[in-house]
C-alpha cells in the first residue's frame, strides 16, 4: 500500500503535525509563554510587551547542558512533539524523532521549542506570537505594517532571551528544519561557544535567488487581494482570498510531482472515469483538495504576519553580515546536513555546495569538527523533511552521543550524496 494516499488537507495537516507514529511522545505537553518585555531588533527599532510560546519534552539536568532546541518551520509553530490533549487528532510535526528512545531522547535530553516573533498562525488559541497583529500599546490597535521589520537573527535573539531566562548557557544541539534550519545555523553563527551541534534539515546558508523570488509571488497573492488594504484590515476582516492561493501555491512546491502523480494522477473530483470534461466548472481532484486543504489551513493565518516571514526568509543570509565565507567560518560546531534529492524548495545541490563550503573552510583553518550529510529518499520533496524523517533516526541519534570533535565513521561519509 503507497504510504502517500492521502489529500491534500492530509498533506496540510502533516506539514503541521506530522503522520502519527507508532508511539507518540509520553505525557501532556504544557504550552507556556515567555515575556521578555521589550527588545530591540537587529535594525535598532523596539517592540513593547513581547511574548512568544514555548513548551518542552525531557528534564532539564542540574548543570542545564542537556537542552536541544527545535526551531519552528515557516509553516509551524512551537509544538514539536507530543500532544497538548489527548483527544489531539495527531501529535507535534517531529514526534516520529523526539521521545523516549526515540533519535532525539527525551530520557536524556531536556528538548525546548519556542514561537517565534511574526509566527503565520498568529489567530491560533495554540499560539503566542507578536507581530503586526499585536496590540500597539502607543495606539491601542492592531501594528500592521507599523510592526517593525525582523529577521531570522532577531528570531534566535528572542530565544536566547527565553534560554537566559531559564539560566541555560550550553545547547546539545540545534535542530530545525526548513526556515528553522536557517534558524539553526545562525544559532551556530551568533553564538559558537554556545552551540555543540548543529542539524539543519531541508536548509542551507542563505536564500537563493529562486526562493527569494518564490517568497515575492506568495506574497503578490496577498497584496493583491484588495482586502488586504495595505495592511489595515483588521476592522474588516483577513484577505482570505489571497491567503488561499499563496498556501496553495506554497503546497505545491513543497512537495514533488512525483507525490501528486502517486495520489491524484488525473482523476476528476467527482469520481468518474471519463476522461473528457463535461462543464467548465469541472475540478480534477488535486484541484479540489489543494484548495479545501488551504482553505482550511489559512482560518488561523494572519495576512501581515505572513508577509513579514516571507520578508525574513528573503533576507536570510548566515550571520547577515560580511561575505558568506565569513560567516560560515564563524560556526565551531559539527554540522548534519539533512535533506531529500527531491526537494524543490531547498536543491539538495545547495545544501551539499554549503557543506562542502563549510569543509574547505575548516581544512584550512584547523577546525576538526565534522560537517556530515543525510540523505532522506521519498517523493514528497520539501515535505519529506517531515514525513521521512524517521530515515534519519540513527544518523541523527550518532551525532548526538558522538563527541563535538570525533571523527564519524568513514563509511557514512562516503554515502553521505555529497562528497
């Protein structure tokens, strides 16, 4: 039986949620919210009365080294793992990874996972998040486009702050995928004596000119929805319009042609097998439930907030500062670069130019720390980030008891689909 049988609302909930697994991670996840008051971002403006959600697996040791922290993808939100109710219809995005035994073990690691700043699901009960759709304190109203600009740097800057707050100054490792990988690797880039290890998964070193470009049509579906007015809508309601076609439009390069040829080939919503068209208003079926999936997705996504990520993601460039050369050499920590050969949004071509960046460089600076890959095989592409993960479980759970500087077998190396 194809694993991938399944719509596309199936595909929405898995880039939220994940599939379920055999064994979901033990215990009632408890979201709490950090209130950091104000902060400054990285371009010098200050936000009053920020807070974001955080929630965590494990038990924190006395000395506080045991702490991984998973950072949030484009698309998600702090929960990682677990469920918040047990009448929860599937559990957080990587619980197939984190858990008690589990590649990411919750019997010996303390894994925390934040909200960031302008986090997409802003409308969500589940959520805490300030962004564009917060209170400004000065006016009384929502900030829309008044909110200041933020950037994936400012993203670790608050989670540093919630760290701090919790007295841990060592960090296992840092783990995210997509946008949490770049999350990840800056982590590794602002603060290297902090950080031991580093697994970016479905990311690399900065956006390219294809994902920038990409980020500028998502964001032309909102724009152009005249409910949006130029961000002031919050009287009136969200520019639902444009939010359904940006997430449908974001769906289907998150997965991979092969994945909609498996589930929907060219099959007509209604069942039939002609294969003529009988009215203009027939759907073929990955029509249909690309759009009740997005549909649904975009009833707790608000509109600016989106943008605002969008924006991030463009200017994502490691360490957002200097040449990428640099920058990179500003990383101590060993690397696991993880990734599928079918992802359209991040090329595997990408993250092995960036690794093999990263190799060159410590070869001649001396640094002995390893830069390693992990290929995942699948059709879904970006989404295989989440769906296959579990691939990856050994390769990930070895780099976590392996020592920041010992040297990884040689054989996984060489079929590391980089080298």
């Amino acid at each position: 039986m194809n694993p991938f049988r399944s719509s596309f609302l199936s595909v929405l909930l898995l880039a939220l949620s994940a599939v379920v697994p055999a064994s979901a991670y033990d215990g009632i996840v408890t979201k709490k919210v950090f209130d950091m008051g104000s902060y400054t971002t990285v371009g010098g403006k200050t936000i009053s009365n920020v807070k974001v959600g955080w929630e965590s697996y494990g038990t924190l040791n006395a000395a506080k080294d045991n702490v991984i922290l998973i950072t949030q993808s484009f698309s998600s939100t702090s929960h990682a793992a677990g469920k918040y109710d047990p009448s929860d219809a599937s559990p957080g995005y990587w619980d197939a990874i984190i858990g008690s035994g589990k590649a990411i073990d919750t019997d010996k690691y303390y894994v925390l996972s934040s909200d960031t700043l302008v986090n997409i699901h802003a409308l969500s009960p589940k959520v805490t998040t300030t962004g564009p759709a917060t209170t400004n304190p000065a006016t009384g109203l929502p900030y829309g486009m008044e909110f200041p600009l933020v950037t994936i740097r400012d993203f670790i800057n608050v989670q540093k702050a919630l760290l701090d707050s919790l007295g841990i100054e060592s960090l296992h490792a840092v783990a995210g995928l997509s946008m949490g990988a770049m999350q990840a690797m800056e982590w590794g880039n602002a603060y290297p004596n902090m950080v031991k290890r580093i697994i970016p998964v479905a990311g690399h070193a900065q956006s390219d000119s294809y994902l920038v470009e990409f980020c500028d049509l998502l964001g032309a579906f909102i724009t152009s929805d005249p409910k949006w007015n130029n961000g002031n809508y919050y009287a009136t309601g969200q520019p639902v319009d444009g939010l359904r076609e940006a997430r449908k439009l974001q769906l289907m390069t998150a997965v991979h042609w092969k994945w909609t040829e498996d589930n929907f080939g060219r099959a007509w919503d209604d069942g039939r097998n002609s294969v003529r068209r009988q009215s203009f208003d027939d759907q073929y079926k990955i029509s249909a439930d690309l759009d009740a999936g997005a549909t649904a997705y975009v009833a707790d996504v608000d509109a600016n907030h989106y943008l605002y990520m969008l924006k991030a993601t463009q200017d994502y460039v490691v360490g957002h500062n200097g040449s990428l050369e640099d920058e990179l050499a500003r990383i101590k920590a060993p690397v696991l670069f993880i990734y599928s050969p079918n992802d359209l949004v991040i090329p595997a071509d990408k993250v092995c130019e960036t690794g093999k960046m990263m190799r060159a460089i410590r070869d001649r600076t001396g640094n002995r720390a390893a830069v390693e890959f992990a290929e995942i095989e699948g059709n879904a592409g970006h989404v295989d980030s989440i769906y296959s993960i579990g691939q990856a479980a050994k390769r990930i759970e070895r780099f976590l008891n392996r020592q920041p500087y010992e040297t990884p077998r040689r054989r996984a190396r060489r079929r590391d689909g980089c080298s």
